[in-house]
C-alpha cells in the first residue's frame, strides 16, 4: 500500500503511523461531557467501505494526514494535512482530493 | 450408542462407507424460529449447541451467509490457552480450558485437543517479573502456571537460540501445560453435528440483509433466503459486528475490524512440542500434527475487511521467527491467509443481553476467540435463554466502556491495534 505524503510524494505504508479513526469528534480539554469523552475515546464507525482516517508520516515529514482509504480494497482516494484540524467530520470521497 | 465409536468405524469399513450420515441436514429456513443464532462461526455454533444441550431450546437456527468454518474458525492458528492477569478473563478463560479438555468425549467427536502447553518467552528480566506477576496471579485463581529457567527451555525446545548472543536473549518463560491446540474444523463439524442431532437448524448461504422490527424490538430477520421471525436474535459474526449491528439502526460499537495473518510451512519432522510465543515482538508458532509449523505475528494495523494481509506483516513475521529460530531460514513457507477480528476497545469480549429488546450480541474476540469457543457458545446460551448473563460472563456488558469498567488484561488502553 503507497501513500501518497503532501510533502514527499507516494511512499510505502510502513513508513506510516495509523491514528484511527478520523471522523471522532475530541471534546475541548475542559469538558465535563462525560458522553461526549466516552464517544470520543471508545466509539467507532469502523465501516466496510470508504474510511476517514488520520495517519502520520513518521518515517518522512511527521505530518498528520486525513485520509480516505475503502478498507475492503485499501484503495486511497484522498489524502490531506490534518493541520489544525481536531474534528475531522465525515466528508464525501471528491472534497479535499489533492 | 454413539454415533462415532470404533465398532461404527469397524460396521461402516466393512459396508463400504456407504452408510454414514451427512454430519448436518441441509434444511430450508422454516417461517419462525424460538432463537435466531446470526453467524455459523465456532461461537454461533456452540451457542446452538449448548441452548440445546443445556437448556432445551431446540427450535433454533443458525443462519450462516457463507459456508460453515468459512470465517475465523476455520482461519485461526488454534492456540487454546488461560494464562490471563485480570480475575474477569481467568474465570472465563478457565472455564472454557475445563470444556475443552472434555470436548471430545462431551461431542463424540475427535476435535483433536492436544495439552501441549504454551511457553510465553522472556528476554528481559523485567519481562520476567512481570510474567511471575501473570503466573501467581493466575495460580491464584487455581490456574496451572509455572516460571521456566532458560536451561529447562533449551531441553524443552532444542531447536531455539539460548545463547547470551541471541539477538534478544531468552532469560525464562511462563508455562501453561494445560494449554494446547485443537483442530479447529473438527470443533466447527462437531459442535454443528451436535446442535443440528438435538433439531437445531443450521442454515448455510443465508445471510442476514437486515432486522424485523416492532417499535424498538427485534422480532426477526430478512435474509437472503426470505424473511424468518423469532422471539430472540442472538448476533455471533465476530469480524462483521460493526456491520451486522448497523443494520440494527446501531451505527458506532467499541469495535474496530483488523485484518491477522497467519502461516504454515511445509511439513518438517518433530520439531517443536508446544506452543511458542516470542516477547519482544508479536510471534508465536507450534506444529501441526501433519509437520507444518503454523505461526503468526501482529495484525496488519489499520481498519481492514480485506481477508487478506499485507507483505511488511509477512517481512515482520519471518524476522521474528528466524531471531528464535535461525535454524528455519530455508524452510519454506506453504500458504498464508488472513481473517477479519473483530478487535475490542480493551482487548476483552462482549457476551451480553441486548443492546435492543430480543437481541443478544456476542462479539469483541479479537484474535483470541478460538480458545474462548465452547465458553462463550456456554454462557451466551445462558444468556439468551435465561435473560441474564452468567457469573461467567456477567463482566463482559457493552455499556462497560462508557461506565469505567473496562477489562484491560494487557493495559494498552482504547487502541485496538495493541490488544
Ligand atoms: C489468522 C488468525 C489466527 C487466529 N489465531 C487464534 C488462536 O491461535 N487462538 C485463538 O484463541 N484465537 C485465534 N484467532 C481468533 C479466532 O479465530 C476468532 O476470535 C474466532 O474464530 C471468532 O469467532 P467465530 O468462530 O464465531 O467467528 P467466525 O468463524 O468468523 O464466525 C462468524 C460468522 O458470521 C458469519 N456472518 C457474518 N455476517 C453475516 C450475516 N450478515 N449473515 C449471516 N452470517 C454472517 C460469517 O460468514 C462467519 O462465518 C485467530 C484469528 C485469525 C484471523
Ligand atoms: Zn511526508
């Protein structure tokens, strides 16, 4: 599996760090919303098909990349810097494609 | 008389074999059904088994969508095993062990369980300490566990590197001798012989496309072979839950999909007599009894449905292998292949009543279900027909992720690539 790295071109998947699920939505620090941390931290959409998904670059650059990979065919339709981006909503396969 | 006995072996060699019964009917879904068992997987079978067995309740079905023993159960490496920390995974865990060791006798069907012990290695001594910590807290519950000095290690398995110049240096290991291997087809034909004998219905190529509802209740399922009504659904797909449940209305669970990979060589003679695991990596290997050595490492790592794994996974499995083992660096490897686990938020399963009324979900195996099959297939019929969840099982509810009580026997914490 290559992924294509903003910065540094189609590079080998073992260069990478998997972070998960992307479409988790991280309560601001202060928060008291119990169901809020919950969701964040144990709930998945771990879905058949199309995933939003954040990975680094470890091995390369170190930045944090939203990615949309189809977790049957591991087919990658998009990748983009996740900068500054805690909340990663769920967006369609066409947006943010590089 | 039982149906498998050296004198129906003797009467059918000598009539030609012509005279056995196919091991399970092929029924058609009937209308309606007390249980619907989702899944024909080792754990959907045994829960069939054992309501029928140990309650009663023969009007059931196990809907399968593929063949029987084409998910995890006939995928995995066959490793059965206790040698858990937390009280919650010991009981349960050793419980499924004491099953196990009467499994055969309990089907009248070889399944081939063999208590060749397993041997976790370590190579620090910190690494040590902490498995002494495992193994006494394990004999505390009355689980067999003992510390092996690295010279009983050599004389147990000659072929590994004991010597101080191994690239990581074995300096003991933690020994369950009760634990072992089974064949795992055998447990998927035995239990299904035995539930479809006591009228149970094991439905093949159906597969569940959503849920009958009345309100909020589950009184039912469509299938690809029409629709089939019953007072409760029980769900037992492992790898597919996220799926399944979806189709529930349910749309996030504690659970992400993760592909594993195993391996078989070719056969080789005698080699290793027990199961082996590697501590500073993910390896572990024991042999068939047809010579080949089975093994396999981590999972791939990332959210996977594919069934199949990735060539680092293979680069980082051999690695391992030959660091133990420098002497198999020619051996060559006969087939590889991947299974869906499903893999928990604590690395611990789910057994529990609900989450919606009339449904029962059994689910979270990661890629340590096979030892938990005839267990699990056991409480959760407790479960369904008693409406309650066992002693046994009573930890392992789906709310405990939101309640704080998550069972994280290895401290990882809610990344389920690590579990
Ligand atoms: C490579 C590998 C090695 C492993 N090694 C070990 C080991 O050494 N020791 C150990 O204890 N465990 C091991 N495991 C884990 C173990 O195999 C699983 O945890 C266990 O088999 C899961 O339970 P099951 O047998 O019921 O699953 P499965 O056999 O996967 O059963 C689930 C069934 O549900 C069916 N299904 C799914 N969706 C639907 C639907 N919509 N309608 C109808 N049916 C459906 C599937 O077709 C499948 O047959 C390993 C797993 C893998 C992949
Ligand atoms: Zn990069």
């Amino acid at each position: 599996m290559l992924i294509t790295c903003p910065y540094c071109g189609p590079r080998d998947v073992i260069e990478f760090t998997y972070q998960g699920d992307g479409n988790r939505e991280r309560p601001q620090p202060a928060s008291q919303n119990l169901d809020a941390w919950n969701a964040y931290v144990y709930d998945r959409l771990n879905p058949a098909g199309d995933h939003n998904e954040i990975w680094q670059h470890s091995g390369g650059c170190r930045a944090h990349l939203r990615v949309v990979r189809n977790t049957l065919t591991h087919e990658i339709s998009s990748v983009a810097f996740a900068r500054g981006d805690h909340k990663v909503a769920a967006r369609h396969k066409a947006e943010g494609k590089t | 008389m039982a149906e498998y006995s050296a004198f129906s072996l003797l009467k059918n060699a000598l009539t030609g074999n012509k005279d056995w019964k196919p091991a399970w009917r092929k029924p058609a879904p009937k209308a309606s059904y007390d249980v619907i068992v989702i899944g024909g997987g080792g754990h959907g079978l045994s829960t069939a088994y054992y309501l029928a067995k140990e309650h009663g309740i023969t009007n059931v079905a196990v809907l399968e969508k593929g063949w029987l023993g084409s998910g995890n159960v006939g995928r995995n490496t066959t490793a059965v095993r206790s040698n858990y920390l937390l009280p919650a995974n010991t009981r349960f865990y050793e419980h499924s062990m004491k099953l196990w060791e009467n499994l055969s006798h309990d089907l009248n069907y070889n399944v081939m369980f063999s208590q060749r012990g397993c041997l976790n290695l370590a190579h620090t001594p910190a690494q040590l300490d902490d498995f002494a910590r495992r193994g006494n807290a394990m004999r505390h519950l009355g689980v067999d566990a003992e510390l092996m000095t690295t010279a009983e290690i050599a004389r147990l398995v000659p072929a590994l590197d004991v010597s101080a110049t191994a690239r990581f240096p074995i300096v003991g290991g933690l020994m369950q001798r009760r634990a072992g291997t089974a064949r795992h087809d055998a447990v998927a034909w035995g239990y299904a012989r035995g539930a479809d004998r006591r009228g149970v219905d094991i439905i093949e190529n159906c597969e569940v496309t959503g849920f009958l509802r009345d309100g909020d209740r589950i009184i039912g399922v469509t299938t690809s072979r029409g629709e089939i009504r019953a007072r409760k659904v029980a769900v037992a797909v492992a790898g597919s839950t996220g799926q399944v449940m979806r189709l529930a209305g349910i749309d996030t669970m504690p659970i992400e999909s993760h592909v594993l990979q195993a391996f078989v060589t070719e056969s080789l003679k005698p080699f290793i007599d027990t199961v082996l695991t590697f501590g500073m990596g993910h390896f572990y290997m024991s042999q068939s009894d047809k010579g080949g050595l089975v093994y396999g490492g981590d999972l791939e790592g990332y959210n996977s449905y594919a069934q199949r794994g990735s060539l680092p996974v293979v680069d980082e499995v051999m690695s391992e292998m030959l660091a133990l083992f420098p002497g198999l660096a020619r051996v060559r490897m006969l087939r590889s292949w991947g299974g869906v686990c499903d893999m928990s938020m604590d690395g611990s399963p789910i057994i529990t009543t609900g989450p919606l009324p009339g449904m029962y979900l059994n689910c979270g195996w990661c890629y340590g279900g096979f030892k938990a099959t005839p267990a699990s297939g056991w409480c959760f019929a407790w479960t369904i027909a008693k409406d309650e969840p066992h002693a046994f099982n009573a930890p392992f509810t789906l709310d405990r992720f939101h309640r704080g009580l998550v069972i994280d026997d290895k401290g990882q914490g809610a990344t389920p690539r690590l579990h």
